[in-house]
C-alpha cells in the first residue's frame, strides 16, 4: 500500500510532466480512490498553472464531480494560495456545483466574495446561498458582521448582490 506522502509525490510527478494521457489517468485514478492530502491542491496549481483546456476540463469536472464532504477544507485552502482570478472563480464554482455542504466554510466565501471581482462575487453569493439553510444562525450572523465591517459602496457593482445575500442571512 502506497503511503498517502508518497501518492501526492508521484501525483505530482505525472501532473508536472503534462503528458494528456498520463494526466487523464491519474484523474480517472483520483475518483475511485480515497481522497489524500495534497491532491486538491495540486490540481488546483496545475490548473492555475496550464493553458491547455482538455486538461482543464478534466480538472473543472473532477472538482464539480466531489462527493467527499472531507475534501471541503482543501478545496477552501486551495483558495488562499496566489491564484488567478479565473482559476479562484472556477474553484469556487466547483463549491457550489459539486452539492457539498460548505457552509462551515461560508466566512471564507464572504471575504472572497468582498476582496474578489464581481464574477467571483457571484460565485461566492452561489456558495452561501446554496449553504444558507444549513448555517446555524451564529454563522449566518458572523457573516452579516463580516459583511458588515466591509460594506461595498452604492456605486460598486456588487452592491445588488450584497442586498440579495443580506436578506438571504437574514
């Protein structure tokens, strides 16, 4: 049995070197196995990381595909590295679509959704919303503090948005 240290390092290994077939295999690997720490996170960099789109696609789907709630807290982690915006709305897309529970994780979506662009506040507001009914009213009224602290201007193109997840929480 391969150590889950030692899964991420050869994951790694096939990831760095973008043969498409190689890359395929592994994907096709990582959803009939348990998860491992690190895999999230190396997809997500390889996605930042590449412009091929056929491998794109494979790593968009598997994310849109996870069905472990335990994979929540890296997909969140993921989000804190330097990331580019498309690849950030992608993973936060992911959230949403894939039907996981991340409503422990909805304060993190609400500074993203205030620090980020209008598309990934519209991904974000898509995260909360989906997890507003799950939310405890503590966390829902964390968030409304959040929010609250870093209010948007009336200009701002997410104000709309802000009202929307306010009244949401609310």
């Amino acid at each position: 049995m391969i150590s889950p240290k030692n899964k991420r390092k050869e994951l790694e290994h096939i990831l760095l070197n973008g043969n498409f077939v190689k890359i395929s295999n592994a994907i096709k690997t990582l959803r009939n196995e348990p998860p491992f720490t690190g895999a999230i996170e190396l997809l997500v960099s390889l996605y930042d990381k590449i412009n091929d789109k056929s491998i794109k696609n494979l790593v968009r789907n598997f994310l849109n595909d996870l069905k472990d709630q335990s994979l929540c807290r890296e997909v969140v982690f993921s989000l804190k590295n330097d990331l580019k915006p498309e690849t950030k709305m992608m993973v936060i897309s992911s959230c949403w679509q894939s039907g996981l529970n991340y409503s422990e994780f909805s304060a993190d979506f609400a500074e993203l959704f205030l620090s980020g662009d209008y598309m990934t506040a519209i991904e974000c507001f898509s995260v909360i919303e989906a997890s507003a009914g799950r939310m405890p009213r503590g966390k829902k009224d964390e968030i409304l503090r959040i929010i609250q602290e870093r209010p948007v201007g009336a200009g701002d193109e997410k104000a709309g948005l802000l009202k929307e997840l306010i009244s949401i929480l609310e």
